[in-house]
C-alpha cells in the first residue's frame, strides 16, 4: 500500500518517484467514486493535469502494463473515453469491479480479492510485472538472433486500409484501435477505438483484446485472455487481418519492417479521424 502524501521523501521530485512506486506492483486498484473526475477552481477536470498524483500514477502503470483495476465505488459510472485525456483513454477499456457500501460490501470485496488472486497467478506465471523499457524485451529478443543479429518484430496489414504497410513493434505495449492517438491507427468501422494491445513479452509479443464486442482473433479462434504471438500468426481485428512477422536482421543491415509510430515511411498510409 502506497500512501503518497507518506511515502514521498522530502525534496524528491514526486513524479518520478511516484513512476517508480507503481513499477513495484504487481495490480494498481483506481478507486473511482462520484468526485473522481471533479473540476478544479479553474473549471478544468483535475485529470487534465499532467502533474496530478492520480493521473500520473495510472499513467504509469498504464505505460509498463501492469493490470489496472477501476474500482467504481456505489453507483459511480465507468468514465467515458472522450471524458479522459489521451493517456488515460485505455482505462476506460478495463473490465471494472463495483464495490457498494451497503450490505454487499463484503461480497464485492470478496470478489475483488479473488481477481486479484487470479492476477498473482498470471504475473507469476508470466514473470512479466513491473516492466519499465524495453531493455529487458529486446535482451530477450536479441540471444535468440544469431550473433552479429537482431530479432525484428512487427505486424503486416494484409486486408483492409493501410494493406501492404508493416508496422514495427518496438514498445512495451502498442495499441491497434480506430482512435488517432493509437500506436498503429486504423479507421474501420468494426475497429474500436481502442480495440486490442500487443504486449511485449521475453521472447516476443502477446495479444490482449480489450473488452471490445465484436473481439479479436488469432487463426480464427478468438482472443480470451493474452494469447502469445508466433510468427505467421494472422490477427484479425474488425475487417482488418494483419499477420505477426519476426526477422532476422544482420548488423548494420536494412530489416524487413519499416514503419513504426515515430517513423514517416508509411506515414501517408495510415488514416486520420
């Protein structure tokens, strides 16, 4: 349990401290209730705050995909996506668990430590918690090249818009969605906004849909829970099918995927909202 106002030392700045804090756990709860979102003196939502302690804390965990939790305290909505800055727009992705003050109380929070349970066991069972750059990914990814090598990872959009562009896979967690603000942004009808995320594990990627209707799907069976990537794998994420690649690239030499968020090679291909 971290208490902010407690445990952060004097004269330290607290948004890195508060950054390191969240890399420590294996679950972040974010206890929502009906002032969460409350507006500030200045008329503005508190979480339009880059330096509000709540913000960057969900931020944080958020970025090193560790499992966030909204807990929605009584009758308290789940926050909506355009109600929410872009870097905590995946929150409102995140299956949530009610807890009530009333008689239920004890059976909500029975619920709740059950999942968390759950959550122990797959971050036990993964290894993969707490995850703050890509070092450790790219370490992993780099010993199964051969020496001289490096391990390439990213999908190729083989049906629908922005067919024939790859699109390299660098990050800890890239998101595929309709929303401009996705890592690989495709405007498809059936697509949601923030439709599904490619994690980064020791020796590649997983895929995780994000809770959306009309789901994602790995060689047609569809994703439940995260589902690790082998290459040849054909994803299929509203009318889009994209195909998970791995290349072999020498040192020095030119890889096989060419685009990713920050590049402009295929940037022209990639559709705007």
């Amino acid at each position: 349990m971290f208490i902010d106002v407690d445990s952060i030392p004097f004269g330290v700045d607290f948004r890195k401290h508060l950054a390191d804090a969240v890399s420590k756990c294996d679950a972040l709860l974010a206890v929502i209730g009906d002032r969460w979102a409350a507006t500030g003196p200045d008329g503005q939502g508190r979480l339009n705050d880059p330096k509000d302690f709540v913000r960057i804390e969900i931020e944080a965990a958020l970025a090193r995909n560790i499992p966030v939790i909204p807990i929605l305290v009584g009758k308290t909505p789940m926050p909506r996506e355009e109600d929410l800055p872009p870097s905590l727009r995946p929150l409102a992705c995140r299956n949530a668990c009610n807890v009530d003050a009333g008689p239920d109380f004890h059976a909500h929070l029975g619920r709740l430590i059950r999942g968390l349970e759950q959550v122990e066991k797959r971050v036990a069972a993964e290894g993969v918690s707490g995850v703050t750059d890509g070092s450790a990914g790219a370490a992993a990814g780099d010993s199964l090249a051969p020496e001289g090598s490096r391990t390439s990872l990213g999908v190729e959009v083989v049906s629908g818009p922005s067919q024939g562009t790859t699109y390299e896979l660098a990050k800890d967690r890239v998101l595929i969605g309709r929303s401009p603000d996705c890592d690989i942004a495709l405007r498809v009808p059936e697509m949601s906004r923030y439709h599904a995320q490619f994690i980064r594990t020791d020796d590649g990627y997983s895929l995780e849909d994000l809770g959306t209707s009309n789901g994602s799907y790995i060689n047609g069976q569809r994703v439940v829970d995260r589902v690790p990537l082998q290459d040849g794998d054909r994803i299929h994420a509203g009318a889009v099918i994209l195909v998970y690649r791995r290349a072999e690239v020498k040192a020095g030499g030119r890889g096989e995927i060419v685009q990713d968020r920050a590049g402009q090679a295929a940037a022209a291909d990639r559709p705007r909202d």
